[in-house]
C-alpha cells in the first residue's frame, strides 16, 4: 500500500483501509464507514487516476455514484457528456450510465467515490409448495430466457446449476476461459467439482482459484435448497505473474496458450459493479422463485400451499464477503502425506541396498515438497531457509558434482530473522541454472547474512556468466517504484521476490542486482531488524 496515500486518507477523513484494487489507470481504496450494517449504507472509496492514464469505458449496471474531487484534475465521460472532476467539485453518474475517466494532466488527480446500489423491488410473499425441483420448473418456465435476459441487464456472465453443480440452462456471456476450465475440471467452483464451495443458504461472493469472481445466490423453496443462480465471472484487477504460473499448472501443455489468452481476455468487473449485482440477484433469485411458484401453480399445483422463504442474506456488503469467500488455492490433487511417506520408504530401501546417493537425494526432494506443500506460514527463519537450499544444493551437485562449490556465511545473529518463504531460494537457483550455464570455469556460489547499520544484509554472489545488463535496468526501475515496468520483466522469481517485500515491509527495504566486473553476479536484499 502507497504509504503517502494512507497519510492522505487517515488525515481527511479518519476512515480505515479495508481493500484496495490496482488498475493501469490507477487505484481504489475502499474504506470502512463508521456505523456498519444499514441496508441503505453505501459504500466508500478513495481513487486515484494516474498522469496520462485512461480508464475503460464501462457500464454502471445497479448502481449510483457520486464524485467529489480532492485533488488535481481528471475528465470523466458519463453518457457522451463530459465532467472535468477538480478539488471541491461534485459530479453524478446515474445507474445505467456509460462511463469512463482520463487523466490527460502531468499530475496524479485524486477523488473519492460514494456508491448507493439501485434495487429492484422485490415480489410480495406467496404460499409455499413442497417436493419441487429445479427440472420441474424447467419444465413449466424457460428458464433459459429468464437467464439470459438478466445477463444482458446486468452486462455479466449468468448460470443457473442445481444442488448437485449440473448446468440447467447454457450459460450466457460466459467467458471462454471458465469454459475452458469447466470441461477440464481444473477449477474449484461448484461448476468445475462436486465438492466446489458452496455456502448453503447464503448470499456469497466467491473467488476461485485462478481470482476469478461470481456470485452464489441460492434458490431456495420451502427452506429446500434446489440449485443456484451464478453470476460475474470476471477478475477484479489484472493478471498477475502468479496468476500465469497457476494457468501453467494446472492445464495441458496443449492447452496452456489458448488457457493463458482466454484468462488475459477476461473480463475486469469493477467492485461497484460486482457488489451492486449481488445486493439484485439476491432480490432477483427471490423474485425469480416466486415467478416460478406462480407458473407452477397454474399446472395444477394449486392443492399445496405455497410459501418462500426468504433469503437469509439480501444484501452482503462486498467487503465482509470477499473476506469470507478468500479460500486457500487448491494445493495438490495428491495427498501430501502419501507423497511424503513414498519417498521415505524408497529413502529407506535404498540405504538398506547400499544405495546411500540415491537415499540422501531421495530425502533432500522429500524434504523440498514437503516444504513447498506442507508449509502454511508465509515467512519462515533464514536458519529454515538454508535448510532448504542445502537440500536443493545437495541436488544439484549431485547432478554437476564438478560445476560449482558453495559457500555460506550466516552469521547466528541472522539466523532467526525470518523472510518471505523461497526469497533466498530464488536468488541460488537462478545462479545455478543461468549463471553457471555454458561457462568454461568452475563456478563459485556464496551466501552471505550479516547485520549492518542496524539492518539485516542478505546476499548471493556467483561467478557466472552474469546477468544482462537490461535485467538490472529493469530491476532498479521497478525498485524505484516505476512499476509499469514489472510486467516488461521475464523473470517470474525477481518480480516476485519484489512484490512479497514489498507487502512485509512496505518501503522499509531494498533489492538490487547487479553485474560483477570481474565476471558473476551480486544480489542484494537489506531488511529492518526488526
């Protein structure tokens, strides 16, 4: 978080930072108002729109917005007409509206965003019917054109799926990428698996694995939950790196490319737009049911009584339910105990047959995927983090016993600090395998830990090749906070690295690589001690 901008929130307004969303036009940071809880509460937030920058064009589908701007200039076009937004000016975008902002100045503008969802008004309550499912009503409502009327209203993906996850109606305006996973079952929504999330009787706002977003809203018949209607399924910021790792992992080699440009050309929602859909859907789900019981009474199901009940949750504010719906990333389809427990048992028979190579190799890659899989903690100690390198190392020299040496100097007082997990990890590796690729020398890694000017001063020094004068260019501009130049770099790890800093320790470190004279490559990370 931009410390310069929480500065600026606490001081005008007094208001905590509950989420934030990045965007190359700029960033929004949604604020928790003070009391919590009314129906008719809007909701708050402090935008920025960066020099030069221009928003999407996009539809304010279910909601209203105020603007009142803070500081600097930007335009806002709302309708075809033209709103220039400056310090103490009020703007307004009705519900429905088309609407995007640019900033054509050489400043940062800043401006805050009041939203009040546009309800719809929901149907009088009705008697209820019993023993009704959800191909009943197919039978009697189209419910293929109710779908997608809705999806046309709201601008977003619908799907309509009984309890058990079976599609009922063909999805409307569903992304290609989430048909892609659903035919694969590489997901961990209740389209992708039968044990995909779901929230019973209540309202959620669900993120799957991949930061896909959508809507759960439970169809429910005299307390009887039949299905689900969904809606969204679209990313509320841009794709990270770790988002492409997470493709490649989990779809086919073939499949990969045509994975990765459908994920890029997924829809981005907007949080006015998603959280202003959950509070109708609610409404309509409700309104949706009662519709139905009526088409149902008159095909001779009048002898019931019929009753709904009604949603236990219609409105959810969308900031407690993206808290609720953040759910650890599936890990593994294999249980990692069994995985562990196998390669024990071929360590063992190994040093029982004399084979004590392949037993060390054996426990050093159980060690490493148990780390990797089993580890729950996002900072570990540096002592941890040597650990793991000496069995990465014991690897690696196993396979080129005569391509490199090692050396580690950690002085005790280092030992115990702990990092982000594989920050060290990262840096050896791609000593390893890039900086002591095609060299005519033997090359020479050393880990360095020591404290220095009450900070803690991590290292990693090879003799390689060294790395390309661009890289380091490119580092010390994102380093310097140009961070337009993040996505230009290809190295995953170095970017990565940057990013999980920066989330420990705000502004409070430093990252610098740089290329050796005499040959090699020097990595440098300093921490606060404390």
């Amino acid at each position: 978080m931009n410390e310069q901008i929480q500065k600026t929130i606490h001081k005008l307004f007094d208001l905590e930072i509950i989420d934030e969303q990045h965007y190359e036009w700029g960033d929004l940071y949604w604020l928790q108002m003070d009391p919590d809880g009314f129906n008719t509460q809007p909701t708050l937030s402090f935008g920025t729109a960066f020099p030069g920058k221009e928003q999407e064009l996009h539809t304010h589908a279910g909601y209203i917005e105020i603007l009142y701007g803070i500081e600097g200039e930007s335009i806002h076009i709302i309708n075809g007409r033209k709103l220039v937004l400056r310090k103490g000016k009020l703007g307004y975008v009705p519900d429905g509206a088309q609407h995007y902002l640019t900033n054509k100045t050489d400043k940062q503008s800043q401006f805050l965003s009041i939203v009040y969802p546009a309800l719809l008004e929901p149907l009088n309550e009705m008697e209820t019917i019993d023993d009704l499912n959800l191909y009943d009503i197919d039978k009697l409502v189209n419910l293929n054109i109710i779908a997608d009327k809705f999806a046309q209203s709201v601008s977003l993906a619908v799907t309509l799926v009984d309890c058990s996850g079976d599609l009922l109606a063909e999805p409307k305006n569903f992304p290609d990428f989430c048909t892609l996973c659903m035919r694969q079952k590489a997901g961990n929504c209740v389209l992708c698996t039968d044990n995909g999330d779901k929230k019973g009787n209540e309202l959620v706002v669900f993120k799957c694995k991949f930061n896909v977003y959508s809507i759960q809203s439970p169809i429910i018949i005299n307390q009887r939950l039949l299905g689900y209607l969904g809606c969204g399924y679209g990313r509320v910021e841009v794709s990270t790196d770790y988002d492409e790792v997470l493709i490649k992992s989990s779809f086919s080699e073939r499949d990969y490319l045509l994975a990765h440009k459908a994920y890029v050309n997924l829809n981005i929602i907007n949080r006015n737009h998603l959280k202003s859909v959950a509070e109708t859907l609610s409404i309509f789900s409700a309104s949706l049911v009662q519709m139905i019981i009526h088409s149902a009474r008159g095909k001779q199901i009048s002898a019931y009584k019929l009753s709904l009940a009604k949603e236990e949750q219609r409105k959810a504010e969308l900031e407690s339910s993206l808290n609720e719906a953040r759910l650890k990333f599936l890990e593994s389809q294999v249980n990692p105990h069994f995985l562990f427990n196998t390669l024990n048992t071929i360590a063992q028979t190994s040093l029982m047959e004399g084979a004590t190579t392949a037993s060390s190799l054996t426990y050093a890659l159980s060690n490493l995927l148990r780390r990797s899989l089993g580890k729950t903690e996002s900072l570990l100690s540096i002592a941890e983090e040597i650990d793991q390198i000496n069995d990465y190392l014991l690897i690696q020299k196993t396979r080129f016993p005569t391509r490199f040496s090692v050396e580690i100097n950690i002085v005790e007082e280092v030992l115990s600090i702990k990092v982000p997990n594989m920050t060290l990890m990262v840096l050896v590796e791609n000593a390893i395998l890039h900086g002591f690729t095609n060299i005519s020398w033997q090359g020479k890694l050393i880990i360095n830990g020591f404290l220095k000017n009450n900070k803690v001063v991590l290292e990693v020094i090879d003799n390689g090749c060294g790395v390309e004068n661009k890289v380091v260019q490119e580092v010390q501009e994102f380093t310097n906070q140009n961070f337009s130049s993040l996505s230009s770099i290809k190295g995953i790890g170095l970017k990565n690295i940057y990013k999980r800093l920066e989330y420990y320790y705000g502004i409070d470190f430093s990252f610098n690589i740089e290329r050796l004279c005499e040959n090699g490559t020097k990595a440098t990370i300093e921490l606060p001690l404390s």
